[in-house]
C-alpha cells in the first residue's frame, strides 16, 4: 500500500470584497494564537518566555529524537523513534480521512471519560467496584476492585516493573499488623474550596480514626473542628451536623496544616494546631502554577476561612514570593519551627529532573519530610489548560530523591512521602521499595467518600456534592468516615500479603530494595524502546530503618532570643494571667522570626483574638528576617533599628512598628529600613515603618492595615483585603492581581503608569467613609514616629473653609520643596509651619493650596518676610548656574497675584528669568517633551531660560495649569540642574571621622577570651583544652582570638598552645586567620570560607559520631574554604564545596573531595584531595603542588591544562610528602577513607595525579630525576 499524499489541498482563491482583508505575516501569526488552544498558548508563552532554558523534561522519546530534534533536554527513560512516530503520525491520519470521520469527529476522551477512548486510571467502573467494597465492607468486592486493576492496560511505569525475591513466602500472620501500616498512610492536599466542607472533613475524619494524617490544602481551617466530639448521638453531632457517621473522640481536623504561595487562612491558631506543616512549593498535576479557586466555588464559608470575598476568584501566585533561593526556603522552614516547634516541617516537591539537588537543599534546610508529587494527581478547581502535559512521573522523582539523598548522607535526616495516582497496596509496595517511607491518596480517597468522577469539578456542580460548594448539591453528599477507613485497612492488608509472599515481615524490610524489581514482560510498540535501568539501580540503603526515620524527635532551630523571653518571668507571668508586661531587649541580624514563637504559645492558649493582656516589647538593633512574623492580637512591638525580609509575616493581630534610631544621619522617609516582602499573607494587625520598604510590600496581605513612606517593586501584589497607605514613592507593578483591600497613595510619587490595572480601578478618595479611616491611620503614623507631634494637627478656621477637594488634601503628592503655588498664602502658610517642624501641616496646606483659589487672609503678612527669606536662602544655597543652564522651578499663577509673582521672580532669579505672561506652569526636564489636551487660548509668549526658549501656551479658566514644552532646542539636556538642596547631615564631618568603629556585637570569641585559662595560656604562653557549642549563627569564630595573639606575639612568636574544639554547625569563616599554636578542631560541620587566610597553626573539621552517613560522601565544609592562606595545615574528613584553596599560598590540606575550581589561582603550599572532584581543577595555578586520587580515570579532562602539568606521583619526595600527609590525616580525623589507602599504599599510590605548575617542575617532589645536594639531604632530612 502507497502512503498516502500528504501534500496540502490548493484552496480555491476567493473573490476579493470589501470585507476581505489581506494579512500580514504577523497578523496571521496573532490570529493563529488566538484561535488555538488555551494549553498551547501556555506553552507557548513559557517556551517564549525562557528562551534556551530548556525547563521541558521529555518521557518516551528515544535519544535520535531527542538528540536531533530537543538538543540538550532531559530524556531519561528513552522511547519512540522516529519510525514509531511516523507510524503513529499515519494513523492519525488514515482515521481523520475514514467514512466514519467524515460524518463526526471521534472523541478520544482525553478530557473526560468516553467508552473506546483513551484510557483513565479513575474511570466509572472502578468507582463502581470500590464504591461497592467500602459501603459493604465486602473483602470479596474488595478483591474485584483489586483483579480490575491488575487488568488495566500499562498506563503508569510503574505499571512495567513487577515484583521477584529469593525468600520463600511467610504467613501472613507474621507481617506487621495493618493498624501499623495505616500509620503511613496520608491523603492528598485537597482544599476546603476545592472540594466541599462534608468531604474535607470526612477525609479528615477517617485519618485520624487510623493514625494516619490528612491534609488541609490551602485555605485554612475552621476551629470548630480543633477539637474531639463529645456530643454524638445515633452517628451525628450538633458540632457537625452535615456529616454522618460520626463517633464519640472524633477530630475533624487536618494532622498536615499547608502553608501554600497564597498564604490563605495562614493565621498563627491555624499553625499551633498542626502535628504537621507544609510548604506546597508546586503541585504535582500542574507544576509552575499557583492554586486557583474559581469565584462560584468561593462561598461565605469559604471567603471567611480565607479572608477573602463571597464570589471573588481566589489565585495563589506561582511562587511562593519569601522563597526565591534555597536559603529563602530554609528560613521559611526555620520560621514554622518558630511558631510550631512541636511539628514536624514537611517540603512538597514536583517529580521531574533535578529533584535530588532540591531535595538535598532541603534536606539541609533543616526540613523534617520530604514529599514527592507526581503528574497522576487531580484537582477540584484548575482550568483544563492548567492540568495536561505538565508534571512528571513519581517513580523518576522518588528514585533521583532517595538516590541523591543517600549519596549525600542526608538520606536519614528526612521522611520520604510519596502521592500521584494511588489507588491500591500494589502502588504502596512500589513505592516502599523505590524508597519512599509514607504514602499519600488523594483522588482515590474522594473516590471512597462518594465521588464519581464527572470531571465537573472546576463548575461548581459536582452532582454528589464531593466538590461542590452549592447547598443543595451538598445536602446529597453520600460519604461517611467509615468508608474510608475501611478503604484504607483494605489496602494495608493487600501490602501485608503481597509482604508475606515475597518472604518479609515489615515494609521496613524493603524499603528501599529497588533489588526486588525486574521488568516486566510486556510486547508494546510504545515501550519496547524503554530504559528502565535507572529505577532499577541501587546505590545503597540508609544507615536507619524507616521506623527510627519516622519517630526521630522534630528538628530544631537552636537557641533563639525568644526563648530568653518566654523565659522572663514578667513575660511568662503576664501571657498566663492576661496581664500587661514592657521590656526592652537588644537585638542582632542573627536573630531570626524573633516573636514568632511567642506569638505561637499565645496563640495556643487564646487563639488568634482571645488573649486580653498587653505584651509592649522593644527592640533595638538590627533585625534579621522574619522579624514579627505571626503576631497575635496584644502584642506591640517595636524595632528601633532596621529590620531584614519578611518583616511582619502571616501575622494575625497586634502592632508593628519599625522606626530608624536617632541621629542616623539620613533623612528616615528617604531610607529603606524594612526588606522584601513584608506583610506576607498578614491576616490582621497592623504596622506602621518610618521609611521605605522593598519589594514586594503587603503581598498577599488579607486584613492588615500598613502605612509606609515608600516601597519598591510589586507593591500589594495579589492583595485580597485590608488597607495600605503609602507616603512616598514607589515601584513598578502596582496591584497585580489585587483583588480586595484598598491602596492610597499619593499621585506625583505614584503615576498612573505604574499601577498595574488589569484588575483595579483608580480613583480619588471621594467617599466620605474613606476619610476617617486614612485620619485613623495618619494619627497613628503620628504617634509612633518619634520627633513628631502626636494627635491631629490643627488648621486655622480661616484655612477651613477652603477644604472642599478630599482627594487633593490626602491624595496628592508633595515635592517636599518649596514651590511656588496656585494661591500664593498656601505656600507662605507652609512654608511657616515647616519652620516649627510641622511637617504634615505643611503637606496639606501645600495641598489645599492646589485646589483651592482664595485671597490673603490676615496672618499671610506675618509669614511674607519669612517665605522670601527662605526662598532666597534656597537659592543661594544651590549649586551656581550660569547662563548655559536651566533651573527647573513649577509656578502655578493666578491672575490677582501676577504682580506679586513677577516681583517675586524678579527678587531670586533678577539675572536668570525673563518672565512674561499669565497662567504659567514650567517644568524644565531632560529632553522629554510633554503635551496637553488643555484648551489652548490665542495667546502665545515665551520664557527665555539662558539659552533656551519656553513657548507658553495660556489656558482659559482660573486654575487651569498651562502647559510648556521646548521649542528650541539650543542646550545640552545634561546642562538642566534642579532647583534643590536635600540637606545636610545631622553630625558635623568630624563627628562622623571621630565616631567609634562599628562592631559585631557579642561574638563566641568573647566568651573564650574572657576565659581565665586561655588568657592566661594567651599571657603567659601556655598550653590550654576547651571544649565549646557552637552554632550556624557564630560567625569568623577564632578570628578575634587570632589577632590578640598576633598583636602580642606576630605570626610566628607565639610559644603556647591553644586546643580548642568546638561542637556544632560553624557559621561562615570558621577558623580565619589562626596563628602558629593555635590548634582548632570542629565536630560538626561549617559554613563557607573555612580557613580564611591562615597563616599558621591547625584546623581539623570531622563529622559528629553517628550522624547516619558517611563521612567521605558527604559534604561538611563550605565554598572558598583556605583562602588566601599563608600558612598552616587542615584536615577535612568529608567534601569541601567550590573554589577550595583558592589563592592558598603555603598552607596545607587534606580534604577528600571538591566542588568545582579546586586550587584556583594557587601559588604554594599543598593539597590532597582524597575523593571526586568537580570541573576546571588548577586554573590559574602558578605555584605548590597537588595530589589527587583518582579511582575511577575520570579526573583528567576536570583539570584546567593551560598553566599545570599532569604526571603520576614518580618522585620519592613526592611519595614521602603525600604519605605523610595522608598518615597525619588519619591520625588528626580518623578518616576511614586514609586508613585504607594507608593499609593498600602499593594499591592506590599509582591512583594519584599530581599537578605541577611550571615553578615547581624542577622540585624533588616533582622530579623524579632531581639531583640533590649536600643542602638538600639537610633540608629533606629535618622535613
């Protein structure tokens, strides 16, 4: 049979008419997108959007294609070929053209369910069967259900990998009780919105019945069902009277709390009530979009759970906007643990490639579970757009996770959760043996409580009420409890059999055995070409049973400050009886979501507004990030200093206040004090910053009310309530996808362009109501801004009359300079009571000035000599301008006061201006001309400025502004200058040199000094042992220490001996700049630039005893550790991170692998790397020698070749050097990796590079052929 022709059909040319339109390339091109599908355009747009980013992941394409056709993709399982997809092309093309088609499009049911169509893993009929087994508690239905599954064709991979053992079976009766199993068990993040109130709290309902945990999703909680029912009767409950089914002991409430981008019903009550918290950072159906909740589906409840509006879409953003790193991740982590250090913090990832380096970032960051989300999930609320062809496998994602983590030594720091499409025991046991620890079901759960798949979710009209917010669909509801429950026993007994046939008696015995796999036999076209061997690999098991990885103790964050305040008796005293407390406390950058955990125990004990005492606490410093978060109503606090990210975080209640430190020496409403992203998901409360803040300000913000002085970027971005004013200027991108609340801000210092109007409308504060409520605002912005009077200030009864225009008075914006106004008494006014330092008087009379045209009343002549004094001294104090330049100067004239403005102009400018006309505005700015659609009158003039010429196009009507634009171009636009002086600083310029040098504050190496037996080992040159805790918050500890003994002694006269060991995690530039007899040894691990400039002594870093990895494999010290150093030794039993010995100049090191760049720019001393390597090894290295084991042959092509040769260590000296090292290596750390290179030294000797930089290639520890001199038998001997 010939292919068919698949050559285009010539289209007959149509007549041309009228109405036909001839199309460019780029027409057609916007016509065509328009047209097409919802899903592609969103491709589209991302493939446009991240132009060579490659963030596409390919399943089922073998590598011809991917090579030819996505060059540098990811495509770790292979596939089709070009053939199979040619074949698979031609049948799509022999259906479109059969009889059958040409009457009716077939309908491949890739949406919804159709009989002969696609496949779907939830389809009618397996509803029905588990329907059936769980209503009747029937095992044989159940064992239908199971044998319906067994059938299905492949659709998953999982579906081509079955089960093999070498044990003979066992009885069931020896496996681990299916009570033990159910423990595991977890259902999906489903929220209440997305599915209805009867649902969500049924599922959560069953969990805790079986010890499982369910998951509230985002969007909050109702307190209702915090606690157990008592009230039962006949399976209902007052409490709950929607729900059936019920038992005395029940608890509605969710064990796993989720803390989603949108932050919905994220309160500090919400958080304290949780075993478990979640941070969603993607979905696993449609990874890179935020939550969506259509408006139909968004109710009363709903709207009041997530402080929201009835009928208002509610999006969550892609991103969470506090996580833009791993470290901002690691900070949200450390903020849960504040406010909840009872629960666990777990890390929702999506499966696809490069899983196993954010789940090692996580892992890191102090996360107690890590959950993989596969594609196969669902969703009760997302457009069709958002739910195909996005995610990926969870069997890939769990095997790169479980794999990377192990390889890494963290694989026992973390519970390994596991959800996408689960629907039976055979899916649990595949993903045990994969490596995952818990198991989550979200669609087969809904599936067991009533649901029957109609695909009708995201329309609000689910017809058995599962995800439905409408009251009648509800009311039909068919779940309980017990049907879930039963649900569950029947699959953890489906795992104890298929346990006892492969001859285990616990999971934990096979979690983790991919050795227990094999493919499957199966003749598909389609997956003939499948590699499966990466899920069949194995790189080892965890040190820990899954059980003990289970059941260790939550991790923590350390000592924090807020601990020493929970400590205070007063405090204590006044959070137990309701009482009013005031402190006052330092505070550094280190200190982290500082009142976060106070604000949880209170929250525990009242609730997010019950609490009737006052906590009044003041701190001075610098803050660090999340300071504030999670502020129940009763606390105030305040922060005299500055403050990092996240100031204000989710809280709920209370006062924040952020006020710059006296004599700063800059102006406070000019300097940002406050970072990114503050106010994120607040709740209620409010906080009030004299200053700027960065991006991102009142994010997601539902309830509060702020005032700031200005911000960057983003403000108010997804805003759903609550009130922000701000005084200053701002950024870009002002309330995108702000959909409740309300902004003000004032109009120069926020144009019009920089709103993001997609959703919001922009008007003046013209209703009456407003105006109290910015009142309230302003006088509280008064009393909490020190230097400033309190109250509201008051305008003289002759000014009163004038104030008719409201949103010019609050609205529009001040140049804080003096200008020259439409009624000239405004400006003297102003100009009067900024002299008594009536700053906000001044602004509104500025204002009123604008929109109002009055005569003089009488107190304008006590003001007159003082506003031309100013005046002049304005401009005097400016910088010179000559005739080649322009002053930019505004002028709103009225005709009674003409005479008045010429004489003024001729009195400060009488060499500059020529003035001549009426009804004048000029604004001199750099060439950018401006227009107007103001009614021009005939009569023309012109100002002359220096050179250049202003053409004055007058307007009819008193108060109209005129418009001025340049008519001749005849100066530099660089040459304008601005009429302006910003001031001087408050200290005299040697206040400012003589002021003392800024410090670190309280610092370890303090406490050390103060000891009396090192000052005295320090004094008297004497040998000395301590032992000390150290923390990640301790940073360049031995820095101090070091220079003491350096000043005392120089870097080489010191005779004691200072043995130091410390116990922790270190924080950055542990161990800089040691001296000789200084012998420092950490048990733990450090941060970066370890070892930073060292001239002497010794640093030995080792893992704790018992940490559950491997010490070789893993990494324990940082980036750029041993920079710079001049001298020394160090020892690393583990990994260093990149750029390790950079720029080192003498010292010595051993380390057992490197990231990449390892002895850049090095030019003496030694290295041993005793482990891999990353890329570009000695570049630029000039001096010193390096050893490098290489056990596999792949560490030539990482070694930067341009300066360095490659040789094998052939010169005796070379031996005698890299042995000794190696020897004091394993006597200093222990290391196991020394000692057996040491025990097989014939063995691994020929293993090792050596790289020698030209300058070095004539030394005996380079030249096996060197010839040595009497002075060289000298120098080796005392070596």
């Amino acid at each position: 049979m010939s292919p068919p022709n698949l050559r285009p059909q010539r289209i007959p040319k149509r007549k041309m008419t009228r109405k036909t339109r001839i199309l460019s390339d780029e027409d057609l091109y916007v016509e065509r997108v328009q047209d097409s599908d919802p899903g592609l355009q969103k491709v589209a747009l991302q493939g446009m959007s991240y132009c060579g980013a490659q963030i596409f992941e390919i399943y089922g394409l073998g590598k011809g294609v991917v090579d030819l056709a996505f060059c540098g993709s990811i495509s770790s399982i292979g596939g089709l070929t070009f053939d199979e997809l040619a074949r698979d092309t031609l049948s799509f093309w022999v259906k479109a053209f059969s009889e059958d088609t040409a009457k009716r499009l077939e309908n491949f049911g890739f949406i919804q369910f159709r009989p002969g169509g696609e496949y779907h893993g939830n389809n009618p009929e397996m509803s029905k069967l588990l329907h059936k087994a769980v209503r009747q508690k029937n095992e044989s239905a159940f064992s239908v259900y199971q044998q319906h599954l067994a059938n299905r064709p492949v659709n998953v991979l999982r579906d081509l990998i079955e089960f093999k053992s070498n044990r003979a079976p066992i009885p069931v009766g020896k496996v681990e009780p299916a009570v033990s199993i159910v423990q595991r068990f977890c259902t999906g993040g489903m929220s209440l919105g997305a599915i209805s109130r009867e649902t969500h709290e049924a599922i959560a309902i069953a969990m805790n019945r079986i010890g499982g945990k369910s998951n509230s999703g985002e969007g909050g909680e109702d307190p209702i069902r915090w606690k157990p029912l008592a009230d039962v009767v006949d399976g209902y409950s007052p409490t709950l009277p929607h729900l059936k089914g019920l038992q005395n002991g029940d608890t509605a409430t969710s064990a796993i709390k989720q803390v989603a981008s949108g932050r919905f019903g994220v309160t500090p009550t919400f958080l304290v009530n949780a075993d478990q918290l979640e941070i969603k950072i993607a979905q696993g159906a449609k990874p890179g979009e935020g939550g969506q909740l259509p408006g139909k589906k968004v109710s009363a409840y709903i709207a009041r759970l997530r402080n929201s509006k009835p009928g208002v879409p509610l999006i969550s953003p892609p991103p969470h906007h506090d996580i833009y790193s791993i470290e901002d991740l690691a900070q949200l982590i450390y903020d849960l643990h504040q406010v909840n250090p009872k629960a666990k913090v777990s890390v929702k990832l999506v499966a696809e490639a490069g899983i196993g380096t954010v789940a090692s970032g996580v892992a890191k960051g102090n996360a107690d579970v890590i959950q993989i989300s596969g594609h196969d999930g669902g969703t009760g609320a997302s457009p069709i757009s958002s739910i195909k062809h996005a995610g990926g496998p969870w069997e890939l994602g769990l095997t790169e996770t479980h794999q990377t983590l192990i390889e890494n030594g963290l694989r026992e720091r973390v519970i390994l959760r596991v959800d996408g499409g689960f629907k039976s025991g055979v899916d649990v046991l595949m993903a045990a043996t994969m490596g995952a620890d818990e198991y989550g079901f979200g669609s087969v759960a809904m599936i067991a409580t009533g649901c029957v798949m109609a695909r009708i979710c995201h329309t609000n009209n689910c017809p058995v009420g599962v995800a439905s917010q409408r009251e009648e669909l509800r009311a039909r509801f068919p779940g309980v409890p017990g049907d879930l429950v039963n649900f569950f026993l029947y699959v953890a007994e489906e795992v104890r059999g298929m346990l006892a046939q492969l001859g285990y008696e616990k999971l934990d015995d096979i979690i983790g055995r991919t050795d227990l796999f094999r493919p499957r036999d199966i003749s598909l076209v389609k997956t003939q070409h499948l590699d499966l061997g990466y899920i069949l690999s194995n790189v080892g098991l965890p040190k820990w049973t899954s059980t003990m990885i289970r059941n260790q103790d939550v991790h923590t964050n350390g000592p924090v400050l807020d601990d020493i305040l929970l400590a205070d008796p007063e405090i204590s005293e006044a959070i137990g009886n309701e009482k009013m407390v005031h402190k006052t406390i330092k505070i550094y950058n280190v200190d982290r979501a500082v009142c976060g955990r106070i604000a949880g125990v209170v929250a525990k004990k009242y609730g997010d507004t019950g609490f009737a005492g006052q906590l009044n606490i003041t701190f001075t410093g610098s803050a660090g990030q999340s300071f504030g978060c999670f502020l129940t109503p009763g606390m105030n606090i305040r922060l005299v200093g500055e403050a990092n990210d996240y100031v204000g975080k989710s809280i709920s209640g209370g006062e924040l206040v952020v006020t710059p430190a006296e004599n700063t020496g800059f102006c406070p409403e000019d300097a940002t004090i406050v970072g990114n992203t503050c106010l994120y998901g607040a709740t209620g409360g409010q906080i009030f910053v004299r200053g700027k803040a960065g991006e991102r300000f009142a994010v997601r913000n539902s309830l509060a009310q702020a005032v700031v002085e200005g911000t960057g970027d983003h403000c108010c971005e997804y805003m759903t309530g609550g009130c922000v004013v701000v005084l200053g200027k701002v950024g870009r991108n002002v309330a995108a996808g702000m959909t409740g609340g309300i902004i003000c801000k004032m109009k120069v210092e926020c144009p019009v362009d920089s709103v993001n109007r997609e959703i919001v409308k922009i008007q003046r504060v013209n209703a009456p109501v407003g105006l109290p409520s910015l009142w309230s605002i302003k006088e509280a912005l008064d009393d909490f801004n020190s230097g400033k009077d309190s109250g509201r200030h008051q305008i003289p009864q002759d000014l009163m009359g004038f104030i008719e225009d409201y949103e010019t008075v609050f609205l529009e914006m001040l140049d804080r300079k003096i200008c020259i106004g439409q009624s000239l008494l405004y400006v003297w006014y102003a100009s009067f009571l900024e002299s008594k330092g009536k700053l906000y008087d001044a602004q509104m009379v500025y204002h009123i000035g604008i929109s109002s045209n009055a005569k003089p009343a009488e107190w304008v002549t006590k003001a007159h000599a003082f506003f031309l004094e100013r005046m002049s001294e304005l401009v005097s104090s400016t910088h010179e301008v000559d005739n080649g330049q322009c002053i930019q100067f505004e002028s709103h004239i009225n005709p009674w006061s003409n005479s008045t403005m010429k004489a003024l102009l001729k009195k400060i400018t009488p060499r500059l201006v020529k003035f001549d006309g009426y009804h004048a505005t000029n604004k001199a700015y750099s060439g950018k001309v401006a227009l107007s659609s103001l009614k021009k009158s005939s009569r023309n003039k012109t100002i002359e400025i220096g050179r250049t010429k202003y053409q004055i196009t007058g307007c009819a009507g008193q108060g109209a502004f005129a418009e001025v634009y340049k008519a001749y171009v005849n100066c530099n636009p660089d040459d304008v200058v601005a009429l302006k002086n910003v001031g001087l600083p408050k200290w005299t310029s040697t206040m400012i040199r003589n002021q003392d040098v800024h410090t670190n504050g309280p610092v370890l190496d303090d406490i050390l000094l103060a000891d009396p037996e090192i000052s005295e080992a320090i004094g008297n040159e004497k040998m000395v042992h301590k032992t000390i805790k150290i923390y990640n918050v301790d940073r360049a500890v031995c820095g101090r220490i070091a220079g003491v003994v350096a000043k005392k002694y120089g870097e080489t006269g010191f005779a004691g001996q200072l043995n130091i060991t410390f116990t922790g995690s270190a924080g950055q530039s542990f161990g800089c700049f040691l001296t000789p007899g200084m012998n420092i040894r950490l048990v733990g691990e450090a941060n970066d630039y370890v070892g930073k400039s060292i001239s002497g002594g010794e640093l030995v870093v080792t893992p704790a005893e018992n940490t559950g990895f491997c010490p070789e494999d893993a990494t324990i010290v940082g980036n750029t550790c041993l920079y710079g150093a001049t001298g020394g030794q160090i020892f690393v039993r583990g990994k260093a991170g990149e750029r390790f010995a950079v720029r080192n100049s003498l010292a010595q090191a051993v380390v057992e692998g490197t990231g990449d760049h390892c002895c850049e720019y090095m030019t003496g001393g030694c290295v041993v790397v005793l482990g891999k390597v990353g890329r570009n090894v000695a570049a630029g290295m000039t001096g010193g020698l390096a050893y490098f084991l290489d056990e596999d042959d792949s560490f030539i092509p990482k070694v930067n070749r341009e300066i360095v040769k490659i040789q094998r260590v052939n010169a005796p000296v070379g031996q005698m050097q890299l042995k000794s090292l190696i020897e004091a290596h394993v006597e200093k750390t222990g290391s196991g990796k020394g000692s057996v290179i040491l025990k097989e030294w014939d063995k691994y000797l020929p293993l090792f590079w050596q790289l020698v930089p030209p300058s070095e290639e004539d030394t005996p520890e380079a030249c096996a052929d060197y010839e040595k001199s009497a002075a060289d038998e000298v120098t080796l001997q005392s070596a």
